[in-house]
C-alpha cells in the first residue's frame, strides 16, 4: 500500500498545481475510506524525507517543482564548493562552500534557487544555477573513517574523504585509545550546522596505521560502507543449509552428472559459479552448455540471507581480499561448483551454426558434476601446446610444464579443442555486428604471504579468457531474449547510445592523431568504434585514445525494461553468469525460474514484479558503482605504497596523458602511472597546447607528446592523496633540464 499511497499523494499535489495542502487536506481528497489519516501523514512524512514534496508554510505541503526549492545528493569538491545534479532537463547547481550550512559530500539536500531571476556561476565551461542549502534531509555518513590526532586539548580525527572537510571532534574518553596517527572509525553524534563547522563523535574502531598491510583496504571499505561483517541472523540462515545436494531434489532436475563439464577460472578463484561444455550434434552443430550455479534454490525470496545480498548488491575484490555478496558456507560451499561433487544448477542448452547463429536453445533446472577444476592458464597452455593459440608473456603465474599438463588433462583435450572451435564461431559472429573490444591490460598486483606487495604487473587476457567471456555473453543473450519475447519482467544489463556532443569531442580529439570518425554522430554505430580501436591498436597513443573513446560512451547500468546493449551491440542482454556475487543476476535467476516452472506472470503478480524491478535496478547500479570506485581507489593506492621505497630510483616510461598541470607518465618497469607537473619541467616556459595534447616551449618550440618515450625519476610520494610525482630526465634520449617549482612572472 505505501509505494501505491505516495503515488496518490504526489499526482493529487501535482493537480493541485501550486496550491499547498495539509495532511488532513490531502486525507479528505483522496476520500478513500481504506486509507487512515495516520497512513496518509506517514506518507507525507516519508516523500518529504525523500525530497519528493516541502513544507512551505507551516504543514501545508506543494511538490518541489512548483517551489523555487531542489533537492538532491550534494556532491562536494576538494576545494569545499558542492553541486546537484539538475536532472535531464536542467542545468547543474552550485553551492558556495559558505552556503553549504553544514552539508557533508553525498548527503540528501534542499537547495534554494531563485528560478525568477536566477544567478549562474561559470565552471569548467559550464553554466551552473547559484543555490543556497536550506535543509539536510539524509545524511550519507554515519560513519567516517579518517586520522587520528591526540591533541592535548581535544582530540580530532581529519577525514581520509578529502571531500569532507569538516574535522571531527572527539571527547578524551571516546578515543578507544587510538594513538597518534592512527587510522580510526568515528560515529558522528553530531554534524555541522550554521552554528558550527565540527562534527562531534566517538571511535568506534581503531584500524591502525598507514602503511601496515591491509589498513589500506580496511580504510577503504569504511570510507565507502560497504558491510563487511555478516550479522548473526545471517550466518545462523547460511550455517542451516546443507552442505549435501539431497537425493529428492536431484530427483525433480535434468541429471547432468556423466557430462564433461569444467569450471575454467582465475588461479586464486574460490567460487565457481559457472561452467562449461560443448557437444557435436548430429547436425554438425555446436551445442554449447553453460551451467550456473543455482544459488536461488537456497537464498530465498524475503529470507535473511536475501536481504543482505539486497543490501551488498555485489561482491567487492581486492588485491588478496574479497568482500563477498553470500556467506562463505554458500559462496565457496554449496553453491560453488566444486570438482567432482554433486552441484545444483540453471543450465542454458544453445544449439550454434557454423556461422554463430542460435537456431534452438533449452533452459532448465539441472544437476551436475564437475570433472575438473581447469584454470585460464593451463587451458590456454593446452591450446598454445595443440597450436590452436598464440603463446602470451609471462605474468604473475610461471607457465605450466606442458607434459604435466598432458598427463593430467589428456583425456579432456577433445573437449578443449571443440570450446576453441565454438569460441572462434562466436566470436566472429559478434564481431561481424560490430561488437566494441576494450582490451588493454590491466594492473595485476601480486602479494606477498605477509601481505606485502611483490610486484605490480599487467594482466594480459589470454585465449582461455575469451573463451569464458565468449560463453557467458551468448548464454546471457539467450535468458535476455526468452524474458523479453515471453514478456515477462527481468533486470537488463543496458548500454544507451553515446551523447553526440562527446562523439563530436572525440572526433577532434581523433583528428590531431591523423584519426577519423565516420558518420553522424546521431546514429553512430559500435563498428564505428571498434574500427577506430583497430586503428590506434599497437601505436604510442593507443592508452590514450582507448580511455578517451571509453569516456566518451555511457555507462552501463541496470533497468527493469531491456532498452538494448550499445557495446555489444545486441537487442537484449541481461547478466544471469554470476549469481554467487552479483545480485541481479539472482533476480534474474528467479524471473527464469517462475516462467520454466509455472508460465508467464499475469496481472497483479505482473504487476507487482514490475514494481520491484525498479528498485532492483537502482539499487544494483548504484551498488556496482560502489563497488568499481572502492576497487579503483585501493588499486591506485597499492601502486603508492609499492613506489613509496623507491624515491630517488630512474625509470623509463611513455607520456600517457597531457595536461595543463602536467604529465602523466606510464612506468614501463612497474606498470604504474606518476605525475610531472610542468612548475619542474625546465629548458623553457611550456604551455598547454589544447588542441594537440601536448606542452610546446615557448622559446624552443620543442613538444612534449603522447606517446613520447621519457626517463623520469620518482621524486616523492604523497600516499593519503595517492599520487605519485615524477622528475622528467630525458625524453625521446634528449636530456630536459629540471626546473624549481615557480611560476613565470
């Protein structure tokens, strides 16, 4: 009834146009007989926490839009300013740092703008509305993870967010006896406001100092929220599964146990959710099984282990460490598809053409038993051995001796040679839509048993790789596919058409390369892209025109309607491979499961699935952001303490971005990115050349440019901003002199 009565209540306002109602007014409009006066003021109370609608004169309450008010999650700047998003339609607001009135980064607010005469702010080329904070409706942090400093007087704690500029005050006896220096967890008891600009609150945990292993991820995950301890509820829920597949459920599923079924994962991997096998049909046919562990059979609807899997929406990795979606009894125990026991799974059946396409496909609930626990590098190892792949460097895994590997996995090389031959079907066939492949290595850190770092490497996608992800995107294609052609609800994976106005960004920035961009930007196609990414692969600037045509696309994000998928370009996609650490993939396990079981949804229960797919869908996008920011800042974070005992030590390294603050240079030794900031490039006075990406000497006329091959020196490391800063030796084997940092005159 709650979602349903605010509903009522906000089209009831928006009839009434700018005239303000009360509680007890909107209670006699909507004259309905089932709905009592306390139900409507919990309503009302609840949309306007939400910012939905504003008590303007008293408790008489308008929607916002008819109100010179806004609200929205404030979003603060190093240097103290905040922004709101718009929305679609309108343009940005700004709030002066002195308006803020005691607003924290990714806090809910009320903002006040004078829509009559309004008063813009020019930044970063954009017009922004002036507004003014008038009200905190949610605060983003009960929490805040920062430094600890014993002042003798009273002991504060400044916040590791440099966008939370607010110091938090401690009292002497809620300190946990944290000592100077350290890292420390602190609950706010109370925030800023206009009377002042200190928080007030007590440690609640202390995480120890910068630089011991693992304080850096600790740090992390509280800076962020993201729950990293079960509560008891749960793992009372988790401890009550059986770690056995019982005879009577085998009974009720397809028997797939005698199939040559294999996981094929990562060498630290310990849930396997997926995996694989691929037939002949007597039709010359591929027919290619993907096999999902059913996690839905024992995480239920409404259960305690669902509601946290809600609230967790994904599992988060780091280097060495893994914050996991499920309990570890579920996640690494009976809904990991472990060699060789008995497993209960969602199979997808696909029957392929030589020429890729899907002529017939099965879903259906199944059991099986794997044969073996393959992992990317043995398979790839194998496929290099029988010459169906190219070898690949070294990285952070010596390669296998392919004897060993012969004796041990000899009777399942058939199989491997067929999931090459159904991989290479696949992949042209998603090549010749036009499909865009980003594949730049990526870092890969490698740690120590103490926990220290060893090493910093790429990650190269080798052949057993693609195979996977080749796997795992048709089978997600065909559950997308069979949801939407029953017309039943689901969760798509959605990927929109890129903005024109970046494609056309793009398309300068590709043309001081000597690149093109074909076509209107309008109705621009993923070959399109694809083509350029052929183009560029393999010269000095590839990094860099990679990354700029990945900014210049959308993100992907999670809805309840299957709006098509841009990159890949497909009609329909949905993600249905992972549901041991992705929670829409769950969501969508349940989907399939009531439409095999019982037929499609109608009416109220249509209805009611239909609702809650929108709630899904936003809290699953916004937990994957989560996530992809928290793995993004530890990553970055690893790289500086790896170069924190290498000050002072020469490296060579290629320009990978130019600004006009500096340049950033690739490590080519350690696969890690410094800063030179052009104060301490000396020779001449270099200004940024906008246009060409690159410094120009105003005396010399010599450039520096992407893709210029450099010998830097670390100069200093800065690990609570994460930054690492470079000294610039030579470039192109020409010797730069160094300059103090000063500006010209």
């Amino acid at each position: 009834m709650e979602p349903q009565l605010q509903q009522r209540i906000v089209e009831l306002l928006r009839s009434r146009g700018n005239r303000l109602l009360s509680v007890g007014d909107v209670h006699e409009r909507l004259a309905d007989p089932a709905i009592s006066r306390e139900q409507v003021a919990l309503a009302v109370q609840d949309l306007e926490a939400d910012g939905v609608i504003i008590a303007v004169r008293g408790k008489r309450y308008s929607l916002l839009e008819f109100t010179p008010y806004h609200a929205g999650r404030i979003k603060v700047h190093p240097d103290g300013y905040g922004t709101i998003f718009g929305g679609e339609a309108e343009p940005d607001i700004y709030v002066d740092r002195r308006s803020m009135r005691g607003a924290m980064n990714g806090d809910l607010v009320v903002v006040r703008v004078d829509k009559k005469t309004p008063s813009f702010r020019k930044l970063h080329g954009r017009d922004l509305i002036v507004g003014e904070v008038t009200q905190v409706l949610r605060r983003a942090h009960n929490t805040i993870v920062g430094r600890f400093h014993a002042d003798e007087v009273e002991p504060y704690v400044v916040p590791f967010d440099f966008r939370i500029d607010t110091d938090i005050l401690v009292e002497p006896d809620g300190t946990r006896n944290a000592r100077h220096g350290e890292m420390v967890n602190v609950e706010i008891d109370r925030y800023p406001d206009r009377s002042s600009n200190f928080a007030r609150g007590r440690v609640v945990e202390v995480l120890g100092f910068i630089g011991d292993p693992g304080v850096d991820i600790e740090v992390v995950i509280r800076k962020y929220h993201i729950p990293h301890e079960f509560p008891l509820e749960v793992l009372a829920h988790a401890d009550s599964i059986p770690l056995e597949v019982p005879q009577e459920e085998i009974a009720r599923r397809v028997d797939l146990r005698e199939h040559s079924i294999v996981t094929i994962d990562g060498e630290t991997a310990k849930d396997f959710d997926d995996a694989v096998e691929v037939q002949r049909t007597l039709r010359g046919n591929f027919l290619l099984g993907v096999h999902i562990a059913d996690v839905a059979h024992y995480v239920t609807e409404a259960s305690a282990l669902d509601r946290e899997a809600f609230e967790r929406g994904t599992s988060v990795y780091f280097p060495g460490r893994a914050v996991p979606m499920l309990p570890e009894r579920l996640s690494n125990g009976i809904c990991s598809l472990n060699p060789r026991v008995d497993r209960l799974t969602f199979s997808v059946e696909i029957e392929i053409d030589p020429r890729g396409r899907f002529v017939d496909h099965r879903i259906f609930k199944s059991v099986i038993r794997t044969r073996e626990r393959m992992t990317y590098t043995n398979v790839n190892a194998i496929l290099v051995d029988r010459g169906l792949a190219e070898p690949v460097p070294p990285g952070d895994v010596p390669p296998p001796d392919p004897k060993e590997l012969a004796g041990r996995y000899g009777y399942l090389v058939p199989d491997l040679t067929r999931m090459h031959e159904c991989f290479e079907v696949l992949r042209k066939r998603r090549e010749g839509r036009g499909s865009i492949d980003f594949d730049l290595p990526e870092a890969s850190v490698v740690l120590a048993e103490s926990g220290e770092i060893e090493a910093i490497n790429p990650s190269e996608r080798n052949v057993a790789h693609r195979i996977i992800e080749e796997f795992m995107l048709a089978a997600n294609e065909v559950v997308a596919r069979q949801l939407v052609f029953s017309s039943q609800p689901g969760l798509f994976r959605v990927h929109q058409q890129p903005d024109p106005q970046k494609l056309e960004d793009l398309r300068a920035i590709l043309g001081e390369f000597k690149q093109t961009l074909r076509g209107d930007v309008e109705d621009i196609r993923p070959a399109e892209l694809q083509r350029v990414l052929n183009a560029v692969k393999g010269t000095p600037e590839e990094r860099f025109l990679t990354n700029i045509i990945l900014r210049s696309m959308k993100r992907a994000f999670y809805a309840p309607e299957s709006l098509g998928h841009f990159a890949l370009a497909i009609e329909h996609y949905c993600h249905f491979t992972s549901p041991i650490r992705r929670y829409p993939d769950l969501i969508v396990h349940r989907r399939l499961a009531k439409l095999v079981a019982q037929g499609p949804l109608v009416g109220e229960s249509l209805a009611k699935a239909e609702a809650a797919g929108v709630l899904y869908a936003a809290q699953s996008s916004e937990r994957e952001r989560r996530a992809e920011e928290a793995e993004r800042e530890v990553l970055e974070w690893k790289k500086v303490i790896f170069m924190r005992d290498k000050v002072g030590e020469t490296y060579t390294g290629t320009i990978t971005g130019v600004a006009p603050f500096g340049l950033f240079v690739e490590l080519h030794e350690v696969f890690v990115q410094g800063m030179v900031p052009v104060a301490t490039i000396g020779g001449d006075f270099w200004r940024f050349a906008e246009r060409e990406h690159r410094l120009r000497g105003d005396s010399t006329s010599r450039e520096l440019r992407l893709g210029d091959h450099v010998v830097v020196q670390v100069q200093s490391i800065d690990e609570d901003r994460r930054q690492i800063e470079l000294r610039l030796l030579e470039v192109a084997g020409s010797p730069i002199a160094r300059r103090e940092r000063q500006e010209r005159p």
